[in-house]
C-alpha cells in the first residue's frame, strides 16, 4: 500500500487496524504521531540552513526551528560558536570580559538563540538546525519525513490509535516499533552524513 499523503495514511491506519468506525480520530492518531517525531526525530532528512543576525545578545531563531545543529560565525577567519546550556552561558557571560564577537550560545524558550559573552561587533551567523516538517492538515498533503519514511507516521499513528481503544498490548508492540524506527533513522542518517563518499578501489591493472 502506497503511503505518499495524509489521505493514504488514515486509510493504512484504517486498513492495519481492521477498524472503519474511526475516522473521526484518525486525524488526532496522525497528529500525535506528527508531534513525537518533531520531539524525537533528529535527523540530516531535517536539515535546513538560515542566516541569523548576530547583533545584540539574543536573536529569534528561525522558522521551524526545533534544535541547533552548528553555528558560525561568516567572518574570516570563521568562528564556530560553542553551543551550551542557558545556565552555562550565563557563567560565560559573568566570566569573559567584552569582545569583538560571541564564543558560545545556548537557545531559550525553544526559539531564541542567546549570545555570549557581550560582544561590539555585528556578524552574519551561518546556522545549520533541524527543521519541523510540514504539518499534515488536508488529505493530499506530505512532508519530507512521510515522503522518506512512510512507516514512522504509520508506527506512530498506530501506537496512538490502540492507545485510544485502550489496548495495551498493541500500543505497546507499535509504539515499540514507532520508538525503534525512530532511533535506527537517527543512527542510520547521522552516520551516513559523517561517513563521506564512497571510493571505489581500483580495478587489476589500472593506473592510479
């Protein structure tokens, strides 16, 4: 069964659970499971790039944004920011007397990006993060997580789904599956990213 929009994806749910009496829940099943893998999934497939104007010691992160990947600074040479947590960076700030630019930064309230410590100059922030895919609203609509991995929508709309009917057993044997899933894609993608392209050895007899 081919999964490529919300529309096929309630009917998989429908069919995987052998139930027709739910589709007024069906929307809530896939919402929930959209919600876990925007809190769980990081992933290159949800990669995205931004500038950031770093100015003044906060800056809005951008749209989507659900966590930091890397942050530097296009300024020559380049400076890449340590990423830290707010706590820590408030001893950075209280610590480092003023400078020209930033060395750490840590992200508060979930979309904004602080800066530390006090700096004077102004730089362009060249900031690598993990986007939200696209919300799934209306039937014929996708996203870059159920184009790619069908099944993490399916595992997770169908934890969801026998949550509601109050059955354990199979909440528990999806949502295993769904929590699976999700962590083989972030070690399978993150490891591919790092790996680097692939040379072929050469062949008997070649020139090298």
């Amino acid at each position: 069964m081919s999964i490529a929009n919300l529309g096929e994806l309630k009917a998989a749910l429908a069919g995987w659970a052998t139930r027709a009496d739910l589709d007024a829940q069906m929307d809530d099943f896939v919402g929930w499971a959209h919600q876990e893998i925007r809190r769980r999934l990081r992933g290159p497939a949800l990669h995205a790039r931004a500038d950031v104007a770093v100015a003044a010691e906060t800056a809005p992160a951008p749209d989507g944004f659900l966590a930091a990947r890397r942050l530097y600074l296009d300024v020559t040479p380049r400076r890449v920011l340590r990423q830290t947590d707010a706590a820590s960076l408030a001893d950075v700030a209280a610590s480092l007397a003023l400078c020209d630019y930033p060395s750490h930064f840590a992200v508060e309230g979930g979309d904004t990006l602080v800066f530390a410590p006090l700096f004077g100059g102004q730089a362009t922030g060249k900031l690598l993060y993990y986007r939200a895919p696209d919300a799934l609203a209306q039937d014929g609509d996708s996203n870059v997580v159920l184009a790619k991995y069908p099944f993490l929508y399916l595992w997770g709309g169908l934890e969801a789904l026998y949550r509601y009917l109050e059955d354990d057993a199979n909440c528990d044997r999806y949502g295993g599956l769904f929590g699976a899933l999700i962590d083989s894609v972030n070690a399978c993608e993150t490891a591919d990213a790092l790996r680097g392209p692939l040379v072929a050895p050469a062949g008997s007899g070649a020139v090298v």
